[in-house]
C-alpha cells in the first residue's frame, strides 16, 4: 500500500511539472477545479432538495 501511495505522489508531481512547464497548463488547472467544485455544489443541492421534497411527501396523510 505504501509503495502505491509512493507512486501516486510521484506521478502527480511529474503531472504537475508537465502543466506547470506549459503556459496554458495554469488556466486548465483553474478551468479543471472550478468545474470540479460548481459539480460537487449542484449534487449537494440535488441531494438537499431531494430530501426535503422527501420528506413533506411522507408526510402526505392519505387517510
């Protein structure tokens, strides 16, 4: 498992050398990240509207 752990630091140094090298390398990064964190925000926003409308349906009396 360490060695594992090892190789994957490894690889994304040298990952991150190769886009650091390029002058476009920077803007995909940001590009990457900020679409990366607006897709965790729309599930947390499915996941939150999801339960409410969840929840006031089981609690639709139908008796």
């Amino acid at each position: 498992m360490t060695a594992l752990l090892t190789y994957i630091a490894a690889e994304m140094r040298h990952r991150w050398q190769v886009v650091r090298a390029t002058k476009d390398g920077g803007y995909t990064t940001e590009a990457v990240v900020a679409t990366a964190v607006l897709v965790t925000l729309a599930i947390l926003a499915i996941g939150i509207i999801y339960s409410k409308v969840s929840g006031k349906a089981n609690n639709i009396n139908l008796g």
